[in-house]
C-alpha cells in the first residue's frame, strides 16, 4: 500500500499554501536541490566532459526512460526523454506519418493540447497541400475514424476538463481502420493508469514537469511501439539519435531501437532533478494514485456544488471517465482565481471560463481539499473577486 503521507513529507510545500496546480507544474522534491548541487560540484565540476562517460550522463535519457515506463505502462527500452515536448509531438507524428504513407489525414479533437494541433498544422505544411488536419470533438473521434486517415493524434486527457479518452478502445478501432495512433499523456502521466503495452499505442509522448515533478523546463519523453521501433525514421535526424555519433559521418544512420529517437544533448542538470522526484514515485503503485485521485476530486466536487451554486462543473462526474483534474465554469473565473491564488489556494485559469484544479495524492490529502474548498466558498459566496487588481492578467494564467 503506498505511503501518501511519507511522499508528502518529501516535497517542498511553502507553508500556507495548498498547492492544487499540480497539472501544471509539479513541486520541488526536498532531495532535488542538494542532489542536483552535487551533480553540478562532484561530476561537472570534477569531471568537466569527462562526465560524459564517467559520470554515466549519455545513458540518463535511456535510464531515466526507463524509470516513466513503469509509471506509463511501456515496454523497458522504449521510452527515451529529453528535448521538449512539442519536439516529440513532432518527431511521433512525422514518424507515424510516414508509416501509413498512402494516407494525408490527420485526426485530432479540439480538446487536444494547442501546441500539439500547432506542430501538427506546421508539419502537414511543409508536406504539402495534400495534407490535412482534421479537428473534430472529444466525443467523435471514433465516428471520424475514416479510411482517409493516417494518423489520430490525441492528448488522453483533455486539458480544459479532465474529460478522459479511452485509450484502449480508441487505439484498438483506429487499428481497424488502419490508422496509427498518437497518444500525448501529459495530463496522464503520474495521474491515471496508462497501459501503453496493453492498448497496443503505437506512439506516445509526454512531459515531466507536471504530475511527475520535474520541475520547469523539464525534459519530454517519447515513447515507440516495438513493432515500430527498428523501422521508423526520425524525422529529426540528431546527432545524437545517429548510429555512431562519435564516428562523426556526413550521412545519418539511424540508432539502434529507441536510442535513434534521441535529438539533442541531454538536460542532465534537468534530468538529475528529476531523478529525484523518480525516486519518489518508486514508493507508490499506480493503482494506488489513481484510487486516491478520484477520491479526492469526488469530495472536491461534492463539497463545492453544495457550497458555491453559481460554480458550474466542466468535468465528468464519473471519475473514472475523468483525468486527476477538476474544472468549473465560472463567468469571472479569471478573476476569482487570482483571489484564490492571494489567499494560498493555487489553481490555474484556462480560457474562456474554466477554473482549473489538479489533485495529486502525492502531496494532497483530504485535509487540504476541505480547507481549500472553505476558501472557494468564502471567495465566491462573498464576491472577494471582484476587485480591480484581480481582473489584471498576466503573461501566464
């Protein structure tokens, strides 16, 4: 049984504040600062580029890959991290692209993350006119399944309400239809259960800043199927994702299996942040979070429909159709955001209306859902938003 309140004790929580932004950027882990000084003073500072090979930092984007894949249900040695994640949105779907070649279609919901429709609309432009993006609602995915389409792109979890696809049975009818699947997990990693292997996903991509606690800027992960692996061609040809790289060819040769997903240099400095907060989600089971999760956002929800009336809920109401989010509409909702973010209770705003909430057992419990709740009734019961210097955005909301 995983231990919430010993993984608690292991972020850094400013006092005062409950932290439910968690699906936007996850916590520092209390190890991180000293384990990432003794990267910088012991390997890179002892070490210099020696490190590379001593220091073990080539290998962290395979290990560390290997440490999400249990977290997301993958194959070992099929993940790989680093770079961004609109980078790998880009390298999966040029890939899958270019595995179902007599097709031009790309299906993908208005649910689905704007940065992952914009990598997708600039790559079918430079492929040419023949191509085409296809955006439809969550809920008609399934029905768009035509025999034009090549690849179905989706973010699992939709990032406004939590409103959660099904995996396995999307991937299984887009198979049938002879369509490669995309899977963007940002929202799901370290917050549902992904079964990768299971749904036979093709591809999958994500980010470990949010539910995994990276920290900001943290690297991306992509994952390939291994039915895919040793055929498809990184449309990104890095050096690093070369054969040889050290052999320092003027003509790529793609890498052995998932290594040839590889990019750039590896964010070791990132990537040694994160091996903190991996060290973490060793000590809980799957199972377990996502138990939690639901639990906590089912109280979330009751407690603020039956205190705030004028809140209207934008998530399932099933959990189990639901990512670790939850969304109310709220016509000022900008605004009454900014005064929850003043009184300690931190969320996020997602235009046009929603007030965005993210539950994460590792660090929430049930103490900190009522005493956040007591905090929403009091500012929208007694109309604390509305106030001018509440109505101000900022670069991020």
């Amino acid at each position: 049984m995983s231990d919430f309140t010993k993984t608690k004790s292991l972020f850094h929580l400013p006092e005062g504040m409950i932290y439910l932004d968690g699906n936007s950027l996850g916590p520092l882990p209390k190890a991180a600062c000293d384990h990432v000084s003794d990267m910088m003073r012991d390997e890179w500072g002892k070490l210099l580029i020696t490190g590379w090979n001593k220091a073990g930092w080539m290998q962290m984007s395979t290990d560390v890959g290997d440490r999400i894949a249990r977290l997301i249900g993958a194959e070992p040695g099929h993940v790989i991290t680093g770079d961004t994640l609109s980078i790998k949105v880009y390298q999966a779907l040029a890939s899958a692209l270019e595995l179902n070649p007599t097709r031009k279609v790309v299906l993908s919901d208005n649910g689905n993350f704007p940065s992952d429709l914009y990598m997708a609309q600039g790559l079918l432009k430079s492929l040419g006119p023949d191509y085409e993006l296809r955006v439809v609602n969550p809920e008609d995915v399934a029905e768009n399944l035509t025999a034009d389409v090549a690849v179905m792109m989706l973010t699992e979890v939709d990032y406004r309400t939590g409103r959660l696809h099904d995996m396995k049975s999307l991937t299984a009818l887009a198979h049938e239809k002879g369509v490669i699947t995309v899977w963007d997990l940002a929202h799901t990693a370290g917050a549902t259960q992904v079964d990768l292997a299971g749904s036979d996903a093709d591809f999958a991509v994500g980010c470990t800043y949010k539910y995994l606690n990276g920290g900001p800027g943290a690297p991306a992960f992509i994952y390939v199927s291994p039915k895919h692996v040793a055929q498809v061609r990184p449309a990104l040809s890095g050096w690093l994702g070369h054969e040889a790289p050290f052999a320092f060819d003027l003509d790529y040769r793609p890498g052995t299996g998932i290594e040839r997903m590889r990019v750039g240099t590896p964010p070791v400095i990132a990537l040694k942040a994160l091996e903190t907060a991996l060290d973490i989600w060793d000590m809980v089971e799957m199972a377990d979070v996502r138990a939690k999760s639901i639990e906590l956002c089912d109280l979330f929800i009751s407690e603020v429909e039956a205190r705030c009336p004028t809140l209207t809920l934008a998530s399932p109401r099933d959990g189990q159709k639901r990512g670790s989010q939850v969304s109310f509409h709220f016509a000022d909702g900008f605004a009454a955001m900014q005064a929850l973010i003043a009184r300690g209770v931190i969320g996020d705003f997602r235009a046009p209306d929603i007030m965005r909430f993210g539950f994460t057992p590792l660090y929430i419990d049930n103490s900190d859902v009522m005493a956040a709740v007591a905090i929403v009734e009091d500012v929208i019961t007694n109309n604390l938003w509305d106030r001018p210097e509440y109505k101000i955005m900022g670069k991020v909301t």
